[in-house]
C-alpha cells in the first residue's frame, strides 16, 4: 500500500473516531451542535495522525510535513475553543440542526442524527484533508508554492480570529446599546469575515501541501477547497444564516451595501450603522 493511501486511511480513521466520540457527547447532552467543536478538532487529529504516520513509514516528513500539521492543529485548535467557549454559554440546540433534522434531537432521535450530521462530517473530513494527509508523505517539487500558501493561510487566519473576536465584542454589548447589525470592522467589507476566512485557510493548506507537491497532486486534491468553500458560502454556512437573518432590523439594508462573502468596500451612499 503506498504511502499517501496509508496516510488517507489514517485521516479516515481519525475523523471517524472523534465522530464517534462526539455522537456519544451528544447523545448525552441531547443536542448536536456539539458537532461544531469536533469539526476543528477532528482536522486536528487527522493531521496528527498522517504526520505521525509519515514518520513512522519515513515518509516525506520533512520540514513541510510539521509545516502542514502545525497549520491545521493551529487553526483546529483556535477554531474548536473559540466554538466550545460560545457553546458552553448555550444549553439548547443551535436552531440550523434543529432546521435539518427536522426537531429536537430527542424527537427525531439518534440514527437521523447520526446519518444527516455526524456520518456527513465524519466523511467530509479526510475529503477536505486531502491536502495535508497527501502533502505529509510527498517531496515538495515547488517551495514558492509553500510560501503562497502559509501567506494565503495567515490570511485566512486574520479574517476568521478577527471576524470572530469582533462578533465577540459586539454580543457583549447590552442589546439597548450596540446597533441592530454589526457592520464596522471585518464585518463592514464581507458579512461573514470568519467563513471566507476558512475557506482562505483551506485554500492555502492546498497550495502548501497540494500544488507545492505537484500537477498531479494539485489536481487530484483540488475538489477539498473548492468543497469547504461551498459549504461555506452557499450549502451550510452563510447562505443558511442569512435566510434568518434576513428577517432581523436593518439586516436587508446592511446586505444591500456589504457583499455576501468576498471582501470588498461597502458600497457608496451607505453608512456604517444607518
């Protein structure tokens, strides 16, 4: 079995066990929005695994193979407890799951739970990972494509830690004193900073692990940004959001001046906070 099989099986066995793990959780506490944790830190845990396992095979585990596991676990780990904070300030269900499964999770029960949220995840992960788990065992062919992507990566990492610490800012606010909508910071360029941040970090893990590997590596681990960016921008991130947000005061007026997911400047005649 060649290297890079072994070292996507691993990321297929990592994210199935931290799934498993989280189900239980989840089971447990009667909600699935758990999940949200387990997605950063299941990244985490596959990258570890694929590093660990091109030591052990000798396999590529150069300095761009740490490079890559150091990048996710840092963006994992950032990602998963800046989740698990906000989550722990919440008991209840995050109302999108309770939107795709139909009701609670004690009504609807936990085989639906399972196949609609947790087994999706669980398979999405080692597909989205296709970068890394490729990356760690294969000689890098072009450097200059490492350096691009750490860049692009750091920049997806500001967008997503500074949208994220602004949002933070903003809730806690008493509600009579802050506006209707946060549209200052981050949030004045792109309604969702932290979503096209994430797909900036994906983007930038596959030109540091896919590309810089070669054509042949870059093609075939291409479909892992372009699927986190999709998600994030029209299946269950800001597309979902918005159909809730929409209905807030002022929401349709901030959309109408600020884009959807690229950054760009606030459209003209508009101003912060009208």
């Amino acid at each position: 079995m060649t290297p890079v099989l072994v070292s996507i099986g691993l990321s297929v066995v990592a994210a199935a066990a931290v799934m498993t793990a989280t189900a239980l959780v989840a089971r447990q506490q009667g909600r699935v929005a758990v999940v949200d944790v387990a997605w950063g830190a299941a990244f985490g845990v596959a990258a570890l695994a694929c590093g660990a396992g091109a030591a052990v095979g000798d396999a590529g585990s150069g300095p761009r193979t740490w490079l890559l596991v150091a990048l996710v676990v840092a963006w994992g780990g950032r990602l998963a407890w800046h989740i698990g904070r906000r989550t722990a300030q919440h008991t209840g269900e995050d109302p999108r799951y309770e939107k795709l499964l139909g009701g609670p999770l004690r009504e609807v029960g936990m085989a639906r739970a399972v196949r609609k949220v947790f087994a999706l995840q669980g398979a999405l992960v080692p597909v989205i990972a296709l970068p890394v788990s490729v990356g760690v065992v294969l000689e890098v062919r072009w450097w200059p494509a490492v350096v691009v992507g750490v860049v692009v990566w750091a920049v997806g990492l500001f967008f997503e830690a500074v949208g994220d610490a602004q949002l933070a800012a903003y809730r806690s606010r008493p509600r009579e004193q802050r506006p209707p909508v946060l549209d200052t910071g981050l949030w004045a360029w792109t309604r969702h900073p932290n979503y096209f941040g994430d797909a900036c970090v994906w983007w930038g893990l596959w030109l540091a692990g896919g590309l810089a590997s070669g054509w042949v590596a870059g093609l075939a681990t291409v479909v892992a940004p372009l699927a986190m960016t999709w998600f994030l921008s029209e299946a269950t991130g800001a597309k979902l959001i918005e159909q809730t947000m929409m209905r807030r005061p002022g929401y349709p007026a901030y959309a109408a001046r600020t884009s959807r997911f690229l950054p760009r400047p606030p459209r003209r005649g508009r101003t912060a906070g009208s």
